[in-house]
C-alpha cells in the first residue's frame, strides 16, 4: 500500500458537474456557465500578449498580478494591497483553510451550499461542521458565538439561489470569532452585496469569480478583497506564479469593459426572472433567485426523474442526489432560446 495520509486516502474527492465529451450539441445548463462570450476586450488583449509569435510565453508571468489587482482595486474602491488574484476562487478558497485552519481545527459552513469547501478541508486534515437552514432560510442552530476558525458563507446561497440580507452578514461578523468568508461567486447577479463590509470587520474577507459574470470559466480566474495583513498571508501561500501571463491579460480587459459586463448581467437577470415565471406556470416551486441559476422542483418532487429526461434530450441541469437536495434541479440561465427550449423539453416531460 501506498503511504498516503489517513485524510487522503479516506476522501471521496469533489466531483464537478458533468462535461459531455460525445461530440454532440448539449444545452449545458449544469455548472453555471455565462451563456454569452467574455467582452471582444479579452480576446484582443489575450492576441496583443501573445503577439506574432508567443515569445512572450517564454518568460514567467507577473508573480504578483499587479496589473489585476489594481484594476480589480479601483473597481471595487479599494487600495491594491487589499486584493489578491487567484487562479479561480476555489484557490483562493483552498488557501484559506491552509492560512486559518490547522490539522484538527474546525471550519464550518452551510448546508447545502458549495461542498468543495469540505473537501478542500479535509485535504488540510481540518475539521468540518455544517449548519443546516430553517425553511425561513435562516441558519439553523448557529451559535451566539462560533468558536471555529473560519465559517464560509455562499452568499448568493448555491445551489438553492437566495441571498441573506447584508444586516445578516453584519451580524455573523460579529458572531464568528475566527475568520467569516463570504463566498460572493454569484453576487454580480444580486441586488446587493457585503464586499465594502471589509472596512468595517476585519475577520471579514469577500471572495468573488470572474467564471459567472465575466464568462471566464475557462481561463480560471477569481480574488478576494480583506484586510492587508489577510491578504499578505495569502499572498505567502499561494503558488508564486498563479495567474498565467494570457489570465492576467484577459482578467484586466475584462474588469476594465464594465459595459459589456452590465448588458450581460441584465441579460441573464432578465432572462432568469421570466424563466422562473415560466416554471411556475408548469407548476414548478422555485426559490427567487439572485445568481444566474434557480432551483426548482417539479410537482412530483422527482428531481432525478426530470434530470433523466431531460438528459435523453440532450438538455444537462444539475442533480444532487443529497436528500436535501434531489427534489429539485438547479437550472443554470443560458440564453433565452436556450431556456425557451428547455421549456419546450419540460412541457413534454410533465
Ligand atoms: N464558489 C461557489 C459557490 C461556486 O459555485 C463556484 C463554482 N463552482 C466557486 C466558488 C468556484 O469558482 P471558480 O473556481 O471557477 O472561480
């Protein structure tokens, strides 16, 4: 037997949501993708770095991110030294619990939301606790004070859509005594979001993505604002080199290009409010949803059912077999041909 740690060999491992390799045309609406392309900007700063040869590849990229990180900084209205660039949020996410939590120490978060957050601390050895959720979708059972090192918030709550109000943020700033993170992967769809609560807490740190709202999935890019001496700590750890030189072009382009960005989130907001009238007509319950995706159920509360179907189509939602779970599907927005279509499919299916 290999001599791997106890913790390793004992994981599952996170899986992610299907990606079809057949070849054929899949309506992908499963992992939360933008349906749109990232602003013409991307593509031209990504051609301008690679220039007519590439040689610029040659060379190691900016160890530091600098350029993202001031872009990133001046649109959130913060001083750089408050950013750090990570190569998707999940690694920034992974280098807080190796930051904050020891081997035995207790991280925690809510369940459901994003279960990477176990996985990523199971590898570190650390503990982990969940909070369920009342059907007022307010934290079960949380105590007056959580003694763990770092609770994770998914605020727009994902898989399920809803978001808590920012008093509520406040309020468990106060309540955890070791680091709240607020994982803000979908709050560019929201009405509202904590990230200049930063100021006002310092146990506070707001992670965001640009794989939703910027369409950047697939150039691996996220941050996260936080206090300087948070940041600097991250700073320690990461890998020296995390963004590649055609990420740092792309991440700046895109954040500069506020206006693609706008008509894109409209779109997909619009585009997931009429969807969600559409279900209910079907009968369908669906929680109101602030990020580009809605949970919703079927009549017969038979997720795997509908799932299945709609699979046989070639239409790819996400199932979660966990109990709390498999009586719905969450359906991520793509366009509104695509959604029409998915209507279509769903009507058929009954
Ligand atoms: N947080 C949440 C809540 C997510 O759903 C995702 C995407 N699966 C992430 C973080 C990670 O996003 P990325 O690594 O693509 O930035």
């Amino acid at each position: 037997m290999i001599p791997l740690r106890d913790n390793i060999r004992n994981m599952a491992g996170y899986v992610p949501g299907f990606q079809p390799d057949d070849g054929q045309d899949w309506i992908k609406l499963n992992t939360n993708e933008n349906p749109y392309p990232p602003s013409p900007a991307v593509r031209e700063a990504i051609l301008r770095e690679l220039g007519e040869d590439g040689a610029r590849l040659r060379q190691y990229p900016d160890a530091a991110s600098r350029a993202g990180r001031q872009e990133a900084a001046r649109l959130y209205g913060v001083d750089p030294a408050w950013v750090i660039m990570a190569n998707g949020s999940d690694e920034v996410l992974n280098n807080l619990i190796r930051a904050f939590a020891g081997e035995g120490e207790e991280i925690a978060y809510v369940h459901p939301s994003y279960s990477y957050y176990a996985t990523l601390a199971e590898i570190q050895g650390a503990r982990v606790c969940t909070f369920g959720l009342t059907d007022k979708w307010e934290l079960d059972g949380f105590p007056e004070r959580y003694e763990g090192k770092l609770f994770f918030l998914t605020n727009p709550n994902a898989p399920l859509g809803f978001a808590y109000p920012r008093e509520f943020i406040e309020e468990l700033a106060g309540r955890v005594a070791g680091m709240l993170v607020v994982d803000e992967a979908y709050a560019d769809f929201a009405d509202d979001n904590a990230l200049d609560l930063v100021h006002k807490y310092e146990n506070l740190v707001v992670t965001r993505t640009l794989s939703k709202s910027y369409s950047l999935a697939g150039m691996r890019l996220g941050l996260a604002v936080a206090r300087p001496e948070v940041i600097a700590a991250l700073d320690k750890i990461r890998d020296h080199y995390n963004l590649d030189r055609l990420a740092q072009a792309a991440v700046t382009a895109a954040l500069r290009d506020q206006e693609y960005f706008s008509r894109c989130v409209q779109r997909i907001r619009e585009t997931r409010d009429w969807f969600s009238v559409e279900l209910q007509v079907l009968d369908y319950s669906v929680i109101p949803s602030q990020g580009n995706y809605l949970f919703a159920s079927p009549p017969d509360r038979d997720g795997k059912r509908v799932y299945d179907a709609l699979y046989q189509r070639r239409i790819l939602v996400r199932y979660f077999s966990d109990p709390a779970l498999a009586h719905g599907l969450r359906i991520s927005i793509g366009t509104r041909e695509e959604m029409m279509a998915t209507l279509d499919a769903l009507r058929e299916i009954g």
